[in-house]
C-alpha cells in the first residue's frame, strides 16, 4: 500500500474520532442550584450559574377562588401517538408520553422530568410578578371539554381560574389526534391589565436508553433562517437568552426533541440542569437542559414534542428536518435513509436492512475501489527503481539543491510507466464522503432505537453486549491489511497499519452495534473484491534494478541511457 493511502486512512480515523468528539459533547457539571418550590413546583426556573437570578416566589394568594376546582385531580388526553396528562394545579403538563417508542423497561417514552419537585413542569407561565406567577401556577383550575378515550377528531381543553384578588387565568390546549403538537392558548388578566407570559417548559428530553460518546446528550437548540444552532452546557453557561423569529427553538437529544414551533419574535432562555442519580446507583448524573418561551403575543403557541424522525419532521416543514444532526453531509445522507426505509418495506428486519444497503453501497464505489487497486498495483511494479533512485540521493540533504534532481527523476518515471502517484487514493478519497454518510445515519436514526436484529442482539442503537460484532469486524479488518499491497510501505508503517485494526476494535466496543454490522459487512466485501482485483490483474510484475556498477551512462535512441534501458528488465 503506498504511502498516500496510508495518510488517506489514517486521516479518515482522525476525522471519524473528531467527529464525534464535536458533535457530542460531553457537558460540564453546573453548580448546584437552590430554589423555593411553591406547592410542590417552583413556578419559574431554578437559578443557576448560567441563568440570571429568579426572584423567589412569595407565599400563595390567600385571596377566595371565584372559578376554580375543589380538588387538584388530573386529565389524561389519549392521540393515535400520544399519552398525555395534564393536572389541573396550574393547568399545566404532568406527563408525555410516545407510544410508539418505548423505555428501557419497554414502557412508553416519557418526554416530561416530572420527578424534580424543584423544577417546573412544561407549561408553568412566568411574569414579572413572582406572586401572581405563584397564583397561576399553584391554583386549582376548572376542566371543561374533558375527553374520554382515544380522541378522533382535535379537540379543546379549557382549564379557568378566577379569584377575589382580579386574578383571572384561562389556558386553552388544543390536541390532534395523528400529531405529536399541542398548542396552548393563555389568557391572563390581574385586575384591568392583560398580561402576556412567558411560557415554561423545565427540564426537557433527556432519554435515559445508553448513553456513549455516539449519542447526543441534551442541548440547546434554535433555527432561524434556515441555521440551527447547538447549544452545550458550556454554551448556555455563557449566553442563556436568545431573542429572534425562530422556526423552532428547544431541547433535543439523539433521538427526542421538545420545541416551539414558529413562535414568531420571541425570547428564549436556556438553562443547564444537572440531574442526580437515585440513592445507592452507580449511574452517572444526568444533564438536561430547561427553557423558557416569552413568545410577546396573546394567541396560541404550538409545541412539538416527539421523535426526531426525518418523516414526522418533514410533515412540520422541511427546515424541521434540520433538528436532525445529520452532520456536513446531509445531503448524502436523506437519501441513505429514505434507501434504509425503502429496503425496510420489503424486509421489515433493520439489521439485515443495514447489510442489504451496505452491499449496494458497496456496489456502487467498486469501481472506484478498483481504480485504486489497480493504480497501487502499478506503484507496486515500479517500488525497486523508485527506490534505487531514492538510494541514489540518500546522501543529499532534502534542502539540497540536487535533490530536487530525484523529484525529477521520479516524475520522469511515473510519467513513462504511465502512473499517477495520487491514482491510489483520490478514488478512495472520494468514497469517504458516502461512507461518514452512512455513519451519520447509523448514529442519528431513530428507527434503529430499540430495533432487534438478530439473536443477543436486541437494540442496533446499543453496542453489542457480548462485543461480538466489534472483535468480528477488527478480525476482518486485519485480514483485509495482509490482503492489501504492501510493497513500498516502510516496516514501521507496516505495524502501524496493523495497529489499525486494534484501535478500530476498542472504538467500536461501545459503538452502535448497527454501526459495527455495517462496518464488518464493508470490510468483508471489499475483503472479498480484494481477490476478485488480483485474480483479475494477476501478480504485479516487479522490475529489477541492476546495481549501478553495472549500467552505462552510454546514450541510446530516443534520448534514453542505457541505465533507463537496463532498468526495464
């Protein structure tokens, strides 16, 4: 394998590794925050490093309810795709949950942190006024519209409250049943004064399936004008608020997203959350983020809490799709997946789906593995005169003047045994664009969440518990270095491309076991092509070069030495 093919490779490692070390980054832990709950949920956020101080709440309004409920008690709203809960102290959101996707404990997945008694629940409303927020939030609201089974048509539930104080508070959720959206309406007068809230959500997503250095955690999230930006902790930390007409602006993870959605001009607040682990577990702590919309308009806000599927997204509008993190080739990579759907239409099994698309893929570059092959076997052919050349400048320094006279020689060379020095990697250079596709694709989509292959393997978004997988593909891949070229290649660089594979082994431990199926299936094909291209263009007829002693340096026709002469055979 020559040289540039070696860079080529390791280069492609270095971008794979980088890649996920950007794209997923680790948060950093905030520092612990303190908050005053009211009636069991602090009605604005707590206070950390990255947020401004939140004055706390005072003490309930003691004024006499006029409108309101006797008990808190809560409503649950069922969609075709969506368990909802909503409780009637505050009018606000208790439980979301998606039930096409399920939790570890193969239980619908919850989109709402309603375990926190200091955070808020989605939907608190925050003003200006820390008493009047303590009141709408605290008090017990009148239901009316209340549904009762799988709704089939949108419905309204309209939650009331009123007191002696001119508190007057109606909050208007509008359902659908086939979508993961619910809009809410507010209307809030404290005496003669309308007031516009902001709009809470709290600690949003946050999925507790494995989490790796493969898979987003929660973070930040806006797009305006087409750009989405991604906010860490670290982020958040140094800007929390945001102002701007955002198509939609939330909390995501590798496979959820909570976001308002065209909220038109608008102020958005993030705030990092750390998470503790229960008593007595050795799981980590977990980082979520909180945040706030003041939308600065009375009418109603839509919220899209659901899956990051690229179909579900693309019904919102097609800058929605954008909240996917396909990474720099997007373009590439909407095709890859809308290919995995197809092929899942004929065999509903994704982890053979992966292997039929990594075969076509596969199909696909093989001309241009080919070329690369075939250009490597020539360099192969022409290694001893390109060393006795090298030999024959072996004493100069590289910033002698003379040795530019090898680089001509060389090119002299290439040029007469008709080889091109780059023709090894430029084509396999040019399938690296495809290839880190398809691994944005296998590290984002969420159709491959909790879906089965085969045997122990359960989850193709979680690494191979009994690393089967990971020690097959770093197998193949060593057997795929002894079946390569080598001629040329120095020794130390001969262990290091064996070193490869022992790297790639230990990478791919944790990695997706969807991940690793599609690279042991690559490595296997071009494995297999390997010996299909020598069978084909047979053994490299290596040249040798006569020692020097023995050439003339006499002219022959064609302008030619003899030692050029010689060195063809």
């Amino acid at each position: 394998m020559e040289r540039r093919v070696l860079i080529a490779i390791l280069l492609s490692f270095v971008v794979l590794y980088a890649y996920q070390a950007l794209v997923v980054k680790p948060a950093p832990k905030p520092p612990a925050a303190t908050s005053s709950p009211a009636a069991g949920r602090s009605s604005s956020p707590t206070p950390t490093a990255s947020t401004a101080p939140v004055t706390t709440p005072s003490s309930p309004s003691t004024a006499a309810a006029l409108v309101g409920d006797a008990a808190e008690r809560d409503v649950r709203i069922e969609t075709r795709d969506v368990i909802a809960v909503l409780t009637n102290r505050g009018a606000r959101l208790k439980s979301w949950r998606l039930k096409k996707y399920l939790d570890q404990e193969r239980k619908p997945q919850e989109l709402v942190e309603n375990q926190l008694p200091t955070q808020p629940l989605p939907f608190t409303l925050s003003t200006s006024d820390a008493q009047l927020d303590t009141t709408l939030n605290s008090a017990l609201y009148t239901v009316s519209a209340e549904p009762s089974g799988v709704i089939a048509v949108p419905v309204d539930i309209r939650f009331e409250y009123s007191d002696a104080a001119g508190v007057h508070a109606v909050k208007t959720f509008h359902f659908v049943p086939d979508s993961y959206i619910v809009s809410i309406k507010t209307d809030v007068k404290s005496g003669s004064h309308a007031i516009v809230p902001a709009i809470v959500w709290g600690p949003a997503v946050g999925d507790i399936a494995e989490i790796s250095r493969y898979t987003q955690r929660a973070e930040g999230l806006l797009n305006q004008n087409g750009k989405v930006q991604r906010l860490s902790s670290k982020d958040i930390g140094k800007q929390p608020t945001y102002e701007g007409d955002f198509f939609f602006a939330g909390v995501d993870d590798n496979y959820f997203m909570t976001a308002v959605l065209s909220s038109g001009p608008s102020k958005v607040t993030f705030q990092a959350v750390t998470i503790p682990p229960p008593p007595g577990s050795k799981d980590s702590a977990r980082e979520l983020v909180s945040y706030t919309v003041d939308s600065r308009r009375s009418g109603a806000v839509q919220f899209f809490a659901g899956p990051k599927d690229f179909d579900v997204l693309a019904a919102i509008g097609p800058d929605a799709t954008r909240a996917i993190n396909f990474g720099m080739f997007a373009v590439i990579v909407v095709p890859l997946l809308r290919s995995l759907k197809w092929i899942h239409g004929y065999v509903p099994n994704y982890g053979w789906d992966i292997i039929l698309l990594t075969v076509i893929i596969n199909i696909l570059i093989l001309p241009f593995r080919h070329m690369s092959v075939v250009s490597m076997r020539k360099m192969q052919a022409i290694q001893p005169e390109v060393k006795a050349i090298q030999d024959r400048y072996a004493k100069y320094k590289t910033t002698d003047p003379a040795k530019q006279k090898m680089n001509q020689e060389m090119m002299a060379l290439y040029k007469e045994r008709g080889v091109n020095p780059a023709g090894g990697c430029i084509p396999i250079l040019l399938t690296f664009p495809l290839i880190f596709a398809f691994y944005a694709l296998l590290s984002t989509a969420i159709e491959l969440r909790g879906a089965p292959f085969i045997g122990w393997i359960h989850d193709l978004s979680a690494h191979d518990p009994y690393y089967v997988t990971p020690i097959l593909m770093g197998a193949s891949q060593l057997w795929q270095q002894w079946t390569m070229p080598s001629a040329g290649v120095d020794p130390a660089q001969q262990k290091m491309m064996m070193f490869m594979p022992i790297m790639f082994t230990f990478m791919f431990l944790w990695a997706p076991s969807g991940l690793a199926i599609y690279w042991l299936v690559s490595n296997v094909w071009q494995i297999g092509q390997q010996y299909v291209t020598n069978s084909i263009i047979g053994p490299p007829a290596v040249r040798t070069v006569r020692p020097a002693a023995e050439r003339r340096l006499k002219r022959v026709g064609g302008g030619k030495t003899e030692a050029a002469d010689a060195q063809k055979g």
